[in-house]
C-alpha cells in the first residue's frame, strides 16, 4: 500500500518506520540533533513550502538507506489515510 505525503511524494507503506508530530517531538534534544544530522547527511526530504507538521522516517528494504520526509500533512490525517488504504 502507498501513503501520500503531500504534493507528488508518495512512500510504500512497509518501509515507514515511524510517523511524527513534528512539533512535539522537536522538543526532544535527540530528536532535534538526529533531524539535524540527517539533513546534513543528504537524507531529509521537504515536500513542498507549506509550514511543516509532521516527518517520516522511512528505511529502505534492498538497501537500508534512511530517508526523512518533512510534511504539511497532520500526523492525524496520516493515520487516516493508512487506515483507509
């Protein structure tokens, strides 16, 4: 199954390994060093210029390479397309 995360990005729904609420869980130091270092690895992907809600982590089956998308899509409605699908 696929998930749309906004604009023309869509993920498979087996290589997400977590959907996050970009606001609270920035208040995490870890958090916020991890989606720093991941930007600076080349591996954070921001869809489209609205203001960002949430991030998906996502992990590559075949290869094991980590990516992290930055959407302006609610965790919530995320979810609701997930349970839909």
């Amino acid at each position: 199954m696929y998930l749309h995360l906004g604009q023309d990005t869509v993920v498979t729904t087996d290589e997400i390994v977590g959907i996050f609420d970009l606001d609270n869980s920035t208040v995490s130091k870890i958090t916020r060093d991890y989606l720093r270092l991941s930007e600076r690895g080349g591996r954070v992907i921001t869809i489209g210029y609205d203001l960002p809600k949430s991030f998906v982590l996502c992990k590559d089956k075949k290869s094991g390479e980590q990516r992290v998308y930055i959407s302006p899509i609610a965790v919530s409605t995320l979810q609701k397309r997930i349970e839909k699908g």
